[in-house]
C-alpha cells in the first residue's frame, strides 16, 4: 500500500469486524489493493479478518495488516476492479 493514491475529499468505509458491529472510519489513502483508514476507537489487531464497503460497492472481504498511531492498513483479500478505483480516486 506505499503507493496511495488520492482520495475524494470525505471518502469513508463501513467496517464489519468479528462481533458484526459496524463502524464508519474516514479513508485516508487508497490502492488497487488496499487502503488506510483513520482507526480511532477501534478494537481490533493485525491479522484479523473484516469486511469493508467503500461508496457504491458492497461488504468485500479483507484484513487489518497493521495499526499504529491511531491509523489502520487494511488489505482486500481481492484488488478492486480499475474503473471502481479510478471512481473512488477522482
């Protein structure tokens, strides 16, 4: 994920993790392969599997590579369609 690309301003992800609760996390980078959220009050550890559901799409499988300094990696567990990203990238 080093290389992000930009994002529309206020561009924000549901989150689905292990006990189903949802939580909405402002997307702060985005790749074909994953993206980097700002993960305040969030509970969760490196390695645990989620799904995400980022504007116009649905619940897609993923996984929390890393957490620090208040911010999440998270990786797709597929890349996202070209056109979709270049969507969310205008």
């Amino acid at each position: 994920m080093a290389s992000g690309a930009k994002i529309k301003s206020g561009l924000t992800a549901i989150v689905r993790y292990r006990t189903r609760s949802k939580m909405e996390m402002p997307v702060l980078d985005i790749t074909i392969g994953g993206c980097m959220v700002d993960s305040r009050g969030w509970s969760v550890k490196p390695e645990e599997l989620i799904s995400i559901k980022l504007p116009g799409l649905g619940f897609i499988p993923a996984s929390v590579v890393w957490i620090e300094n208040q911010r999440a990696g998270i990786a797709f567990e597929e890349a996202l369609y070209g056109p979709v990203f270049e969507h969310l990238t205008e």
